[in-house]
C-alpha cells in the first residue's frame, strides 16, 4: 500500500515539476540558473521518499565556476544529490536523453548539455564547447564521472571527460559525495539518512593534459576513501 501511494504522489509531483518547469523554461529557455530550480523541487521529494538528506557544503566561492564531480547510484540522485546543486550550474547528460519523450526535451530546455558518448570525436568537441562555456558564461558543470550508474558497488572508475574539461577552463574541481542509497526502497515507511558532502575545491590551473590520468586517480583515490567513512557515518545515524 505504502508503495502504490508514494508511486502515485511521486508521479503527481513529478509531473506538476515538469509541467510548470517546463513552461518557466519556455519563458527563459537554458538560462544559467534553470537547472537549479528544478533540482531544488526534485529535492523536496526526498521526505516524502522517507529520507532524510544531509547536506554539508565546503567553502565553494558561488561567484567562480568548477566543475562538480558527482557519484552516481541510481534513480534516487535526483532526489538527494540535487538538494546540493547551487545557482548557476548545469549538468552533462548523455544524448540518448533527448529522446526520452518529455523529460529529455525539458531536460535541453533547462539548459543542460547533451553529449555522445558513443562518438569519440563528437564527444571531445562537446567537452572543448564545455569548457568555452564554463570561461565565457561563468557556469558550472555538474557531471557523473563513473559514466553509470554504481549501484552499491562503491565509486567506479573514472572517464577522462570531465578532468579534461577542467584542465581546458583552467577551473577548479568540487567532489560531492552522497553516501549509500541501496537501502532505499518505495515500500519502507523510513529509508534512513542520506549525507551529500561537497569537498575543498581540487585546483587545476597550471595543469597540463599530460596530467589528467594522475589528477583522475588522486581525485578517485580521495572521494573513494571519504565514501566509506560517509557510509559508515550514514550507517551509525540510521542505527540510532
């Protein structure tokens, strides 16, 4: 029963986002701060999901732009991770996207860049239009590093998009972490804490491509080791 009532109020609250957000994009079409918006109504959902989100903020400088590097579990993201998502910031999304009727239109609308990732060439052109982007409009660019969804199998390794795109804007690199999600499920009344950590600011400046695989692999290293110390902090909260 628990399970067909938040379904169905997810839906209706899903479907007054998209529609009233999508008409908001229509009056301002990809405007910097249109992603914000919707990831603050996706976040209202997580009470409603039984979570409770916490979200701890390093002193991230809201007036320069980065680059967020964001673990990625599954559906439950856009409920928990948007909660930290600040003005300002769009996300990368896979092409595919676009096709997904409604949401994907929306999703483009709202200002988020599309990327092919099954064409290399195409795909280092979006990065490089990115990274223009980043310098030329001050905006940030949310994206999933893993490339996939983990599900509970800890942090995946990292594709080079990202880090190559930071190098390019010569902008520093924000690691958001959300602590295990694989508990959470539609039928329990409380699915427990969630704690979204963004990290210092990893710089870039001064960086060469040479040095993206190294970058890459401190960056994993560190977010790897604080997601089981966030894990276990989740855990102990939740036994209480």
């Amino acid at each position: 029963m628990l399970l067909i009532l938040r379904s169905l109020v997810l839906a209706v609250m899903l479907l007054l986002a998209f529609v009233f957000g999508g008409l908001f994009c229509l009056i301002r079409p990809r405007h910097r701060d249109n992603v914000h918006m919707f990831a603050k109504i996706f976040s209202y959902a997580a009470p409603v999901l039984g979570i409770k989100v916490i979200v701890r903020k390093a002193n991230v400088a809201t007036t320069e732009p980065c680059v967020f590097l964001a673990n990625h579990q599954n559906n439950f993201d856009m409920f928990t991770h948007t909660a930290a998502v600040p003005k300002g910031t769009v996300s990368l999304g896979k092409k595919s996207l676009a096709w997904v009727p409604f949401f994907g239109q929306i999703y483009w609308l709202s200002g988020n860049i599309l990327i092919d990732r099954k064409n290399r060439s195409r795909a280092f052109e979006t990065m490089a239009q990115t990274a223009k982007k980043i310098k030329d409009k001050c905006l940030s660019i949310w994206i999933f590093p893993e490339g996939t969804r983990s599900r509970g199998k800890g942090l995946l390794p990292f594709k080079s998009g990202a880090f190559h795109t930071a190098i390019e804007a010569g902008v520093a690199m924000v690691p958001v972490l959300a602590s295990n999600q694989g508990h959470i499920k539609l039928n329990r009344w409380n699915n427990g804490v969630v704690i979204i950590e963004m990290m210092e600011p990893i710089e870039t400046k001064g960086l060469a491509k040479s040095q993206v695989k190294e970058l890459s692999k401190r960056i994993h290293a560190m977010m790897s080791t604080r997601l089981t110390q966030l894990n276990q902090e989740a855990s102990a909260l939740m036994a209480k």
